[in-house]
C-alpha cells in the first residue's frame, strides 16, 4: 500500500529536488491503494513541492460552453479528474481565471504565475500559464496517463501557429471576477474537422520525447508516468512538425528519422 513517504520517495527517485515548477496530470486509480486516499496523494506532493510550485489542471471545458456560459472559479468543478478537484479547494491553493482552460496553483509566485487568464482568447494562449512552463523550467508529470493528457502539447502548437486546432468562431462566455462582476471573454476552442479529440494523437510522440531526452519513464506510487522537461517538449515538436506543421494529427505515424538532431 502506498502512503505519504513512499510518494515522496517516488518523487525523489525521479531526480526532483521540489523547487520546480511542475503541472501534474493524474490519475487516481493509476496511482492505485493509498492509506488515506486521494488525501495522502496530495499531502506527499505539497510537503514535497513546498519550495517550488505545485500546479494542476483544473479544466472546465466539457462544462462551459455557449448553452452554459458562465464560469465561476469558485464552485465550478473541474472535468479532469478527482485530484485536481480536490486540490484547488485546499487552504492558499489559487485557481485561474481562464473560462475553460483555468489552472490551479499552490507554493512559490502561484498568484503571478496564474494572473491575466481572463484575457486569453484561446485554450492554451501564447505567453499564459501553459506556455509559461517552457519560459520558467518548468516540469511536467504524468502520473498514471499518458501524452493525451499532455495539455502542454496543445501551448506548443498554439505558439508555433499550427493551423486547423482552433475553431473558427470564439464562443462568448462570462467569468464571475473576485469581486463578484461578470467578464465578457470570447474563447476559440480546439477543434478540427477530421479529429474530434486533438490530443489523443499526441501519443505519436511518446518515442520522440524519450529519445531527444525531453521525456523519462517513471513510478509513482502503483502508476506507471512520464516525467518532462518543458522546454524540451517544445523543441522536439517544433523540430518534427517543421516540414509538415499538421502531421501529428494527419500522419498515421512519425518517423524517428524525423526527430534526429532535434
């Protein structure tokens, strides 16, 4: 059975020190039996990042929408798994703004590093919380998922301009501000004719990541994860779409001839 101290000494033998700035996406049952539960699986990771920033996805995007439009950060709940819900209701944790992609954050600089989320128009908006990962060293850890749930993937493509991931129309949404006002914001969201769901390809990846060392195998708990360097990520993917910007989603598979030298 895994407990507090058997996490952190997962993390440890992962080569983190707990001063990063780190995104994790989860899941739960992955990680498997814990003594005290989801709880115990939170405790280990903020005793652990106490001197970094501890991040989660707090995703709202199969919630909010044009039929149900207004977002507001402090009670609507997160689609991406218990983890992140119970997360961003502990004590000092700081959600963002962002109507349908919004992050929650916890430790060192969580308020400047979530601020102007309300402003993006975008999921995944060039200079915001995701695309902030690869500017500050950021890491990112998939504990019990895969590149799917990679988020980070979708900042890349959206800095590089890669055409065909955003809809055409921004929906017109409302977030409740902290001081209980309404903020117009009008999102595109992902969307491409031919691949409902963009990131289930980004799995074509996985061999690319681990061999330009942007990516290594790792354990947490019972969970089978992928720990990454953001900075990496984003260059291993700009270096394999740079002949064909859509092939992640268009090729049946990618070429490992198409990621030497990256």
């Amino acid at each position: 059975m895994n407990t507090k101290e058997s996490l952190i000494k997962d993390l440890i033998n992962m080569g983190l020190t707990g001063e990063e700035t780190i995104l994790i996406h989860s899941s739960m049952k992955a990680i498997g039996e814990t003594l005290g539960g989801a709880d115990t699986v939170l405790d280990a990771l903020m005793e652990f990042f106490k001197d970094g920033l501890l991040l989660l996805p707090t995703h709202t995007w199969k919630n909010i929408n044009e039929d149900n439009p207004v977002y507001n950060p402090d009670v609507e709940p997160s689609c991406v798994g218990l983890l992140t819900n119970m997360f961003m209701r502990r004590e000092e944790v700081i959600r963002s703004l962002h109507p349908t992609h919004s992050m929650a954050g916890w430790g060192k600089g969580a308020e400047e590093y979530l601020k102007g989320e309300e402003n993006n128009n975008t999921p995944c908006t060039p200079h915001g919380c995701y695309d902030r990962l690869r500017e500050c060293g950021g890491k990112i850890l998939l504990i019990g998922v895969g590149h799917e749930r990679n988020t980070f993937i979708h900042s890349v493509e959206e800095v590089l301009n890669v055409p065909n991931r955003l809809s055409d129309k921004p929906m017109h949404l409302k977030i409740v501000m902290p001081d209980g006002s309404k903020k117009d914001a009008w999102v595109r969201k992902h969307y491409n004719k031919n691949q409902p769901h963009i990131s289930e390809d980004f799995v074509k990846l996985e061999e690319a990541f681990y061999d330009c060392n942007a990516a290594i195998k790792v354990k947490f708990g019972n969970a089978d994860s992928i720990l990454c360097d953001a900075k990496r990520i984003f260059e291993t993917v700009r270096h394999v779409i740079a002949p064909d910007p859509e092939c992640i989603v268009t090729a049946k598979s990618i070429d490992a001839d198409r990621w030497k030298n990256a």
